[in-house]
C-alpha cells in the first residue's frame, strides 16, 4: 500500500528544500524525496581528505536585508547561516592585459572603477541601473510570472507601478540592445566584459541576455544587494532548510529516486526506487517538481498536452560543466588575490575560479581550496569510448591548469590535490539529463513574462528551479520555490506572506 501524503515534492536541492519546508510550515504534510545521499544538488559539497569542496554554486546571493534567504529564515525562525559579503564580489581578466576589473562592494567605488575602465559608458550603466532599481522594487511585492490563471493576474497587477510598465519598453530587448541604445555598441572591451559576466549568470552573452535581467545582474555585487560567502560550505544552506523542513513536520527521503510520475483521481502517484534499489510508491495530492521540465515526458505516464510537450522539446539544452577540484598551500597564492575571480581563456573556454578563505572550514590552516569551472557543451561528453572520453578529460584538465597558472601562477608541483569532473559526474552527482547545471538560460524569448510558468497545465502539478522565473542560482531558486508555494496554498484557500522586503535600491517615487 503506497504511503500518502499532502505534498510530494521532486529533488532536494536549494529549491526543493525551500518549497517543502515553506509547504510544511503551513501545517501540510510533506515528502521530500532526493535521489543523493545528500541535499543541495549543485549547491551541495564533497570531501576529499581534509578538503570540503562546494561542488557547483561557490557563492550565494539573497543574505542582504530583505534578500530571499534572510526573509525566508526570519519566516523559519532561524538564523542565517553565518556568511561574509565578498568585496570584490569578482576580479574579471580579460585576455592580455596585466589588472582586473575589480566589482567593489562599495557602489561608489565601483563607479569610479567602471568610468576608469570603460570611459564614455556613463550612459549604459546609468540606463541599467535605472531597470534594476524598477525592476528590484517589482519584485519585492511577489508578482506572480508568467501568470496562468486569474489569480496569478492579480498577483502581477497589484505589483505593478509606473516604473514597471516603462520598463516593459524593455521586456524583448537584450543587453546588447541596451549598448546599442547607448552608443556602446562599438567598445569591444565592455562586451568582452559583459560576455563574461552575463554567461555567468545567464548562460547566454550580452546578446542573448535579457535586459531586465542583465541589469539585474550586473548589480548583484553592490549594496545595498552582494554576493556573500557562506562559512563552512554551501551545505550551509542547505542544512538550515532542512532543518526548517524537520521542524515543520516534513519529511526528507533521501536515495530516493523519482522514475515514473501517475495521476490517480484528483492527485499523483510517485513511483521509484529508494536504498538498495527497493521499489516505492508515494501518494500525493499535489506534486512539486524541481527537476529539468524537459525530463516530464520521460517520467509522466500520460502524454503532456501537445503545445506544452512542443514547448518543452523547443527549449534549447541548457549547459554543462567541467570543473577542477584542488588544493595548495596558501601561500603559493598571489597576495590580495580575492576569493573569486573570471578569467577570458579560450582553451576549454572562460573560467570562473573561486577559493577558499583563511578559516572558512574548507582547507586547513595554511592551505586554499581552488575550485575553477567552465561551461561546455554537455551532450557530447557522453557516448565516446573510454580511451577517448579520457584523453578529452585530460585535455581539458591541462587547457584549465594553464588557465589558473596564468592567473594564479599555480603549477603543476603545486597541488596536495587534484582532479576534474565532467558532465558524466555531475549526471551522477545530481541526476540530471546529461549532467546539465543550468537552467534555460535568460534569453529575451524565455525571461519573465516568455518564461516557463510554475503552473503547469496537469492539475496538481507545479514546477520550480533554475528553469523557472527569475532564474538560476541559490536566490532565484527560492524565490521560484515561494512562487510556486504561494499559487499551491492559494488554490486551496490559503494565503503564504512572508515579511515585506523593502527595496533601499528605489528611490522614492521611483517605482
């Protein structure tokens, strides 16, 4: 007989745990199933030895006053996990040149870096933070997006304000829209550094990046907003929620894996094996999923309607990644080097590097975690035979080490520890399609009110994550988490609020 309960909820990373334990606290009885040993998913860490490496997401934005994780601990009753601003949120090197672009904390500051490094762009950076400021005060009212229902409108309408519906000029624009509106079109050395920054965090580059969300972007490592790192781990994160999620009452499974998706009635059933391979069915009136949309054909037992499938099978294959996993001595670090740090390298492309701090609990005492990632095609990683999928391997891990003895002037003599992860390990790792880490990328074609909607068109099924609005990383997920929540319990009635996020980036009347 298949256990019941109110909510079953997909995958147990940031989004997964953020929903259950906001569903939970609202007195529903939830299931958490996770096919890992562990929650987080690319938010989550590993340990070799006396090392703790974060495995994808190695920063973490939403901590400010009135960011996504503060208002959702202050909802839990709990602290936040104790983490410190970055500043220089970044240092980005282009290619061929002896400084970085350093993204200070201090806007001022970062003012005066931005005028130095790219003199006459005044007006772009002006005109994005005039998006960001409108577009931040919107989104601190909870609009619901895209809408699918007559309740989502309500949502969206009542957030709505002057502001915004000047910005909704700008909805089908991209940065590189935005440049050309500014007579930056021509200054190849700003789009080289939008590139960087914009692929980061969107997977596309200046062109493909939608503007709302671009200029959004481009301001996360300014107060009043930043980017943080978290002490200890990422798993920091992580191990709040679920401790959220444990005092509501709800329940984490983990090494359960989700394989066939049923609708019974009015609710789901939820078919898959758990540890040792043993079969399980779970009841559930209602079904969150955070996984990939695109596994939904694959894992429903009945067709999706055809324009939705169609939809789904448009989408374009999100990201994967190659990431390298060391450690040094510290002192064979550059002094002042920051903690993170973008590098234009061609050769296996572009890499983001993040190390660890003094103390921070990932290294010993003297010693530096460096971990340095680079988006790559993922699909064909898998289906070579073994000999040629390891010399690619080994290639890509040589192409990386120039990369960082260049920016670190780290050789090979110098790591205690070494190794890579393909698509093939994070395909294990999270289970994911592939090995896929992002989500559909911020194209002006899928951004906001084009974007997929958490409600989906099968009654009782609701998505969140890094495909759905806002986006990736560990805030955007949240805040798709709550989205989702607040439609679920405002079909049955109910109303989910957590405390008002004040937006100090608005001026006043700005909106």
């Amino acid at each position: 007989m298949a256990e019941r309960c109110d909510v079953a909820v997909l995958g147990g990373g940031i989004a997964g745990l953020t929903a259950a334990a906001l569903l939970a606290a609202e007195g529903l009885q939830v299931v958490l199933l996770e096919a890992h040993s562990q929650s987080g998913g690319c938010a989550g860490t590993f340990r070799r030895g006396p090392y703790t490496f974060d495995v994808g997401a190695t920063q973490v934005a939403g901590f400010e006053p009135g960011g996504i994780h503060r208002r959702l601990m202050d909802h839990f009753g709990l602290p936040l996990p104790e983490a410190t601003p970055l500043d220089p949120g970044c240092n980005v090197w282009l290619a061929g040149e002896e400084a970085p672009i350093a993204l200070w904390r201090d806007p001022q500051r970062w003012g005066e870096e931005r005028r130095r490094q790219f003199p006459g762009s005044e007006r772009f950076w002006a005109l994005c933070t005039q998006l960001h400021r409108s577009s931040w005060a919107f989104a601190g009212r909870d609009p619901v997006l895209p809408p699918r229902s007559p309740w989502d409108w309500g949502q969206l309408l009542g957030a709505l304000g002057p502001g915004v519906l000047a910005n909704g000029l700008f909805t089908t624009a991209s940065v590189a829209d935005l440049l050309a509106l500014c007579g930056c079109a021509r200054d190849g050395r700003l789009r080289r550094f939008l590139d960087l920054q914009l692929r980061l965090y969107s997977q596309e580059p200046a062109a493909g990046t939608a503007a709302l969300y671009g200029a959004t972007v481009l301001a996360m490592a300014q107060e009043p907003l930043g980017l943080w790192h978290l002490q200890g781990s990422m798993q920091r994160l992580s191990t709040a929620l679920e401790q959220a999620l444990q005092r509501a009452g709800g329940a984490l499974r983990l090494r359960h894996r989700a394989q066939r998706l049923q609708r019974q009635g009015d609710g789901w059933r939820v078919l898959g094996e758990g540890p040792a391979r043993r079969p399980f069915a779970l009841q559930a009136d209602q079904l969150v999923c955070t996984l990939p949309p695109q596994l939904l054909p694959e894992l429903l037992e009945e067709p999706l309607p055809p324009g939705y499938g169609q939809r789904l099978q448009s989408f374009p294959d999100p990201s994967g990644a190659l990431v390298l996993y060391g450690a040094v001595d510290r002192e064979r670090l550059p002094p002042a080097s920051g903690l993170h740090a973008q590098l234009e390298w061609s050769d296996p492309g572009s890499l983001f590097v993040s190390l660890s701090a003094e103390g921070d609990g990932r290294a010993p005492v003297g010693q530096a975690t460096v971990i340095a990632s680079v988006f790559t095609p993922a699909r064909p990683w898998f289906g070579l035979e073994e000999s040629a999928y390891q010399r690619r391997k080994q290639q890509a891990l040589e192409g990386i080490q120039a990369g960082l003895q260049q920016l670190l002037g780290l050789t090979l003599s110098d790591y205690r520890h070494l190794e890579l992860a393909t698509p093939r390990g994070f395909a294990g790792w999270t289970g994911r399609p592939y090995g896929f880490v992002g989500g559909l990328g911020q194209h002006p074609s899928r951004f906001g009110p084009f974007g997929l909607a958490s409600r989906t068109p099968l009654p009782g099924l609701w998505l969140c994550g890094d495909a759905i609005h806002p986006g990736e990383g560990t805030a955007g997920v949240s805040l798709s988490a709550f989205t989702a929540c607040r439609q679920l319990l405002a079909a049955q009635g109910a109303e989910l609020r957590l405390r008002p996020r004040e937006s100090p980036v608005a001026a006043p009347g700005s909106d």
